[in-house]
C-alpha cells in the first residue's frame, strides 16, 4: 500500500501555499461577483505569511497544518481566518501521533475536518458555501485514489454554481446569487487538489 510520510509535508504544504498564491487573483475576482471581493488577498496574505514562516525549515504535515491553521486564524481577516484554521488544525489532529499517512487516515483527516467545521458554522451542503466541495470528497472511496478526489472536489466546487447563497454577504443576493461560483468552495476545491497533488509527489511504496 502506498503511503505518505508525515515527516515529508514541506512539499504538500508548499503545494497549497503556491496554489493559493497563484490564484489569488481568481478567488477575488469570483468573489467580488456576490461578495465583498477581498477573498483572494486576505487567502494569499495567510498563506504568504504561513510560508515566510516556515522559511528553510522542513516540517511534518501534522506540525505544519497545525501551524497553518494557526495562523490563518490569528492573522487574516473575515470567516475564513477561522473556517481553515478549524479545518487544517482538526485534520493535523488526526495524525499528531502517525508516521505513515495512508489514503484511509487522509480519509479520516478530512472528515475531521468537516466535523470540526460543523462545530463552528450552520452551513451543510446545498448552501453555497465550501461545505459543498469538503462534504462530498469525504464521502470519496479513498482506494480509488488522490485523483478522484480532485475530479470529486471539482464537482463539489461547480455545483455551487446553481445554489442560491444561504450564509455570508452573498446570502442577501438570494436568487441573484445562482450562477456564480462560491468563493470558498473555489478556494477549497483548489487547496484539496494541491494537498492531493503535494502527496501524490511523495508517495512510497
């Protein structure tokens, strides 16, 4: 069975950051179409932050969301400061004791995640939020592999395309809010897949 080191989330966590940063411009723009448009900056300045902390250092992946969720939560702006955080510090959770990350603890590492989420917000799926792209990849059958759960959480992400907004400032919109992307589910389905990616390039065998 293939697995991922914990002690090897430099790469994955790098991955994320970059993604992130390159689509900066992106997630402002979708967000600005039924938002307050600040979604991409206040994203890049977190994980920009993130990144110049971690510096030359190499870190497991249970180390670095923890510290990644922190910082998102302290030092950025808006809901999703402590949406992410809450995310990324419930998944390192799951693995602060394991030295290898199989596709079944990844699969636990996200419904951690969600479970966490759930605690903090009343969003569930079909309300436009990034609940629509976290909820179905974990539902994903995990032996099928990273893969699938990109294409499951690009599916998630453009089914909030024909949702009307139920939470945030896109909620006053009502149906004008259907035909647009939700921001944060953009941001998720773009930060699954380089976590997907990120481990996919040190997979072992």
């Amino acid at each position: 069975m293939s697995v991922v080191k914990n002690k090897n989330g430099r790469g994955i966590l790098l991955a994320m950051v970059h993604a992130i940063q390159q689509n900066k411009q992106l997630l402002g723009d979708v967000d600005g179409l039924i938002g307050d448009g600040d979604h991409g900056m206040n994203m890049n300045k977190g994980f920009t932050l993130y990144e110049e902390q971690l510096g030359d250092q190499d870190t497991s992946l249970s180390d670095g969301l923890f510290d990644l969720g922190s910082v998102l939560l302290n030092k950025i702006g808006g809901s999703m400061g402590p949406i992410y955080g809450t995310i990324f510090m419930e998944m390192s959770s799951v693995i602060e004791d394991v030295e290898d990350i199989t596709l079944e603890t990844f699969s636990e590492m996200l419904r951690s995640g969600l479970d966490g989420l759930y605690e903090i917000v009343d969003a569930r799926p079909g309300d436009k939020t990034l609940v629509d792209t976290l909820y179905p990849v974990c539902q994903t059958d995990f032996s099928a592999a990273l893969e699938e759960m990109k294409q499951v959480a690009e599916q998630g992400k453009q089914s909030t395309k024909d949702l009307t907004a139920k939470y945030g400032r896109a909620a006053r919109l009502g149906e004008r809010s259907r035909g647009v992307l939700d921001a944060g589910a953009t941001s998720c389905c773009i930060l699954l897949q380089a976590m997907a990616d990120g481990m996919k390039s040190v997979l072992e065998n």
